[in-house]
C-alpha cells in the first residue's frame, strides 16, 4: 500500500479548473459521436411529468414506419426528453418526444394549435370542448390517445424536420420547414394507423 498524501482534487491555473489527463468522451455520446446504431435515450420525465411511451413501445412502432433504411440516414439517437415547454425537438442527428404534463388533459390549449391539428384529434377521436368566451379550449386525452399522438405526430413531425435537413446539399439545416415536417407527419400517421391500431391500445 502507497503511504503519503494523495492529491485527488483538480488543479486550478489561472482561476480554471484544468482537466485531469484521464478523461474520454464515451463513444455512445450522441451529442458528441456519430453513431454506428441508433441510440434510444430515455432521460428521467422531470417533475409533474410523465413519459407515456416506452423504449419497447417505441422500438415497436419504429417497426412500422415506412422509408425508415432512407429516414434513418444521419439519426444517431431519439430521445425520451424531459423538456417542459415542446411536444418535442430536432437537433442535427438527434430527435426527441418530450415528456407528457401528469394531468393528460390540456386545460389551456391555444385554439389556434386544436384548429391546426383537428384532422389529427378528430382521426384518435379525442374529446375538445370549445370554449367560446377564451382563447383556450379543453382537450381531455385519454393516455393511449396521448400516446397515439406522440407516436403517430410528434415523432413523426421530428423526424420529418430530421428528413428535410439530410435531403439538402448541405445537411446543415432543413430548407422547408414545418409545413414538410407536418405533411410528413400526416402521410406517416394515414400509413401507419391501420396497423398501428393491431399493436396498441387506442
């Protein structure tokens, strides 16, 4: 056994912590490695909140997609985010579906978001009460009609964002935008809704 005093703390120079000479980024950072396989990350949902899809869930419904050899071109990871303010997110090489709110119904939701997504609320046959005197309405989900919207629109819309960016010549970022991203999302949800209907509860 060594005997002595054994420096662990890091050394600062100059008012910085300097990096100890051990350190790696590990290859399964997403954020800083491109990947060989697409990583499924499923980060902790954040207080009142809740993930409403799960990793087998969701590795079952990337089963249905269609294109999916041509879509996955320069997807390194999707995400089970925890951020509170998006349905959810694309980044280069990376989409997410955010965390659901605990209490699924959606007591302020802009009538202008419900009238843009009617097709999609009226196809899972969720319940909206107009509120004629406010510029909210209610929409009162079910958890699988919750879910069906994450899987069937949400990730869908990412991954068209995702699609549109590698389809430039740059790849840097998409040109077209979300009308593509939501067209996108629209054809993938008609296609797959059929079967989707065999393998999940709605």
């Amino acid at each position: 056994m060594r005997s002595g005093h054994r420096r662990s703390a890091m050394r600062v120079r100059d008012g910085r912590v300097q990096k100890k000479n051990n350190w790696t980024v590990d290859r399964r950072d997403y954020r800083s490695w491109t990947q060989a396989e697409i990583q499924i990350d499923r980060k902790d949902p954040g207080p009142y909140s809740r993930h409403l899809i799960t990793v087998a869930q969701l590795r079952e419904f990337l089963e249905l997609l269609p294109d999916w050899d041509e879509l996955t071109i320069g997807l390194d990871a999707i995400v089970l985010d925890s951020e509170q303010d998006a349905m959810g997110w694309c980044s280069p090489g990376v989409v997410a579906v955010c965390a659901w709110e605990a209490d699924l119904w959606h007591d302020y939701a802009y009538r202008s978001w419900v009238d843009e997504h009617r097709d999609v609320l009226d196809t899972l046959e969720v319940d909206c009460e107009r509120r004629e005197d406010r510029r909210y309405d209610l929409i009162r989900w079910t958890e699988n009609q919750a879910r069906a919207f994450q899987l069937l629109h949400v990730l869908p819309h990412e991954l068209g964002h995702h699609h549109d960016r590698m389809t430039t010549r740059r790849k840097v970022r998409g040109g077209r935008g979300e009308p593509f991203a939501e067209e996108y999302a629209i054809r993938v949800m008609n296609d797959v809704l059929p079967i989707y209907a065999t393998r999940f509860d709605l």
